[in-house]
C-alpha cells in the first residue's frame, strides 16, 4: 500500500504551477478591467487545482494499466511502481475530477451557466489525454491539449467568470502560460522519448526526435517575455514579467547542455517557477495599472 508521501508525490506537484499560473494570470487581467472577484478567484483555483491532480492520477492509471511505466526515469508512478492498485489511483482521479465538476458547476452558476459545457469538455479532455481506445496523448496532440485547457481556457475562462468578459490583454497572458505550460510537457515527454517510443506512446517529441524536440521547449519558453514585451501597451508595469527570465535560464540549462533522463526532471520544477513567477508578476503589473 503506497504512504501518504507516494499518493502526494504520484499527484505530480511539480504540475501544480500549471494550475496556479493561469488563475493568477487571469485574475490579473480582470483586475485590469476592474473586475476582480476574490472568491471567484479561489473557485476557479479550486476548479484548476482538482482538474491537474486528476489529470494526473488518471494518466497514472491508464499508463500504469498499458505498461507504459514499467521502465521510466521521471517521477514516481503508483500503478507503474506496483505501489497503489489500479482501482484505487482510478478512484483517486474520478474524485478529483468530480470535485472539479462541482466547483466548475458552482463558478458557472454565479457567472453564466454555458460555462458548464466548457467544464464538460475540460474533464473529458483530461480523462481521454491518456485513457480510452485512442488517447490523444499517445498521438502527439498533448501539448496543443495542455496549451488550450491550461493556457487559453484556464485564463480567459478566470477572467470571464470575474470580468464577463475577455480582452487583448487576457488573451496575451493566456497565450503566455499555455506556451509555458506546454513547455512544462514537452520537456517532460523530452525525458521519456526512448521509454515512450519502445512502449508505443508517439508523443509530439517521439514524433519531432531529440533535437527538434529541444527546440521546441526553447521556443516556447521564449513566448512569456515576448508576451511581457507585447503587454507594454497596456501598462510598462508589464515588464515586471522580464523577471522570469531568470528562472527560464536555468530552466533552459540542462536543456542546451543537451541532459537526459533524470537529469531533465529539475527543469520540470524550474519551468513551474518560470511560470509562477511570469503570472505573478504580470497580475500584479495589471492590478497596479488599475
């Protein structure tokens, strides 16, 4: 039976940035309208936070189940590592989905109920990344999946359900942090590329190989301060964003120098970081230019 230490590393929080980021991101930018509602800032982070962690304890399951991660170097699996049987890391991921779905339901409820089928849509997407006859993740669409749920969605939907609305300026931020959450799997399919093409999960790095690979998580690090750059027309408070380029450097190390396996996993924490301390940055510029 897995400790309590194993289920709370099995939820993966060096993820939970992706779930945070946009929420900070997104009420920044209704701050900029002068719309911003803390409580509904703390259901939308309720909603993100419960969606990631049953993201993760459901790929957990499905890759467990496929024999996925038998052989892995990244962090610890449950169902990989013999440690939780299958059931219980399913039941783990449909609780946290349905916490998700509730707070979803309630956000919606107190800002327009159409909101709904967007949540739907999220908890399907996050159940099919890896479950089901064909997921999508074992066909290389999981970094386009990441950048709309947790970069488009995620931000402009905090937005809308505080401002009613959504600008220029939330579609930038939004923009920014899907690239970077994005870029938070791609390094981390980066790592699996061997483990992941013998195992028949052709993810968009198994398709793009090393290299093509490392340049696309350059890439996509790099759109956070061209974002930053771009939000100046908003407010010169935006520029506060350059801060993360400091992170970003070290995040972008272990890359460049070409690392591998293992030592590939600090750049899934210092691409959290990045994108932390980009959307913190960012809300703050917004709500102080307001």
């Amino acid at each position: 039976m897995a400790t309590v230490a194993q289920w709370i590393e099995g939820a993966r929080p060096r993820t939970l940035p992706n779930a945070v980021a946009p929420v900070l991101a997104g009420t920044g930018a209704a701050a900029w309208l002068g719309s911003a509602v803390w409580w509904k800032a703390l259901l939308a982070l309720a909603v993100s936070l419960a969606l990631i962690i049953g993201v993760n304890y459901a790929n957990d399951y499905s890759d467990g189940i496929r024999g996925t991660d038998d052989d892995r170097s990244g962090p610890l699996r449950l169902v990989g590592a013999r440690l939780a049987a299958p059931r219980a890391v399913l039941t783990a991921a449909v609780l946290s989905l349905v916490v998700a779905g509730l707070a979803g339901v309630a956000l919606a409820l107190v800002s327009n109920p159409w909101l709904i089928a967007v949540g739907a849509v999220c908890i399907a997407g996050a159940w099919f990344y890896t479950g089901g006859a064909k997921p999508y993740g074992y066909l290389g669409f999981g970094e386009i999946a990441v950048f709309v749920f947790f970069g488009l969605v995620a931000v402009c939907g905090t937005q809308y359900t505080q401002a009613l609305r959504v600008d220029a300026v939330g579609l930038t931020a939004a923009v920014a942090v899907g690239a970077l959450s994005s870029a938070v799997l791609v390094a981390n399919n980066l790592r699996d590329i061997p483990t992941d093409a013998t195992s028949g999960k052709i993810t968009l790095a198994v398709r793009l190989g090393d290299a093509g690979t490392r340049r696309l998580y350059l890439g996509l690090l790099a759109v956070a301060p061209l974002a930053s750059l771009g939000l100046v027309a908003a407010t010169p408070w935006a520029l506060g964003g350059l801060l993360a380029v400091l992170p970003a450097i070290r995040a972008a190390r272990p890359i460049v120098t070409g690392a591998r396996g293992a030592a590939l996993i600090p750049v899934l924490r210092d691409t959290g970081l990045t994108m932390l301390v980009w959307a913190t940055a960012t809300a703050a510029a917004l709500a102080l230019a307001r």
